[in-house]
C-alpha cells in the first residue's frame, strides 16, 4: 500500500471514552460506561471500523489474506505503545471448531506481531474458548450478551498482574467483556482491550 493510501485509512479519532473508545467530546466517558462499566479498564483501537478497513479486515478474517497482517498490526502497535506495559498479552480464543474451519486465528496472529513489537510476553492458551457459539456479527446488540455467557475459561493464575486481551474488532464490546470477566476471576489486577478497529454508532 502507498504511503498515500495507508495515510486516509480510517484511523481511530484520539478522543474517546476511555473504557469503550466510541469518540465522545473531549474524550470524556460515555454515559454507556458511567452507568454500566465494562470488565475491562480501558480500550487502545487503532481504527474506526469502517471503508475500506472493514474491506480490509474481512478479507484478512474471511479469505485468509495473510498479507494484511503488517498493516493491521503495526498501527495497532503504534497505539498501544503509550499504554503502560502490560504483563501478559492474551488474544481472543478461537472455538476448536471454528479454528478448523478457518483455518488460523486471526487474533492470535495479530497478537503475535503486536507482542513482537512491544516486547510484551504473549499466552496463547492462557485462555479456552468453552462453546461454539454463532459469530457475534450475526446477532442483534442485545443478543450478544446473553451468547457469550460462560464461553470462556482461563487456564492460569493472574493474581496481580496486567493483562491485554487483543481482538480484530470491538462491537458491542460483549466479547471481550466476557473474557475480562474471566480473567479477573482468575487474579488480573487491571484489563485492557487492545483492538484493530473499533464500530462507529450508525
């Protein structure tokens, strides 16, 4: 990609809620968050979802466009290098059925890349995905909650430490909710969602 192509892609604006990273004025947290707090502590998203990074990603996910793993990941790096170094960075668990079917997980690859960059130590099997659940895209918001239920388990002790959980893409956020609730159950004392790409309200 030329320099400039990669230069208009959608990147994520700076101000955002903190938890949630949907762009709120002055980077304030929404009222979303205020009432209901996710499990998580903050969000890092290096894009917004929409074209042609969703163009992009879908053809990385779906097709298995392994090319785009550089563009993807290094923004991502670039956004997270601000954080606080975390622990330990944990990718978003693939069902053993769905891995099969697509043949790679596409978080773990981006994790990968990201905790080269970073330096940061990466635990791919820290985490099981229990149930096959339907794709989260597939279903309505306030479907989304109640799918995920209990489709997680953590297979270590986190007592204390700070832990990263990175995903493609952040929706609804019911995902990695539901894996930080996991983790904190096992000990992590602060949780972050590391994401490529954030949706935008329609």
């Amino acid at each position: 990609m030329c320099p400039a192509c990669r230069n208009a892609l959608p990147y994520h604006p700076p101000e955002t809620c903190p938890s949630c990273a949907l762009p709120t004025v002055g980077g304030a947290t929404c009222g979303h968050c205020l009432k209901k707090p996710p499990a998580f502590d903050c969000t890092v998203a290096a894009f917004s979802y929409t074209f042609p990074l969703d163009a992009l990603i879908h053809s990385y996910k779906y097709a298995g466009n392994l090319t785009l793993l550089d563009l993807l990941a290094e923004p991502l790096a670039a956004r997270a290098i601000a954080q606080r170094k975390p622990d330990l960075l944990i990718p978003m668990p693939l069902h053993p059925a769905r891995l099969k079917q697509r043949g790679f997980n596409q978080a773990l690859e981006i994790a990968r890349q990201v905790a080269q960059r970073l330096a940061i130590p990466l635990d791919s099997r820290a985490c099981r995905r229990l149930r096959d659940t339907p794709p989260q895209a597939s279903l309505k918001l306030q479907q989304r909650a109640a799918n995920l239920r209990g489709a997680f388990s953590c297979e270590i002790d986190l007592r204390g430490k700070r832990v990263a959980l990175l995903d493609d893409v952040m929706t609804s956020g019911a995902s990695l909710h539901e894996l930080a609730k996991t983790v904190r159950a096992k000990g992590a004392a602060q949780v972050e969602a590391w994401v490529v790409a954030r949706t935008l309200p329609h």
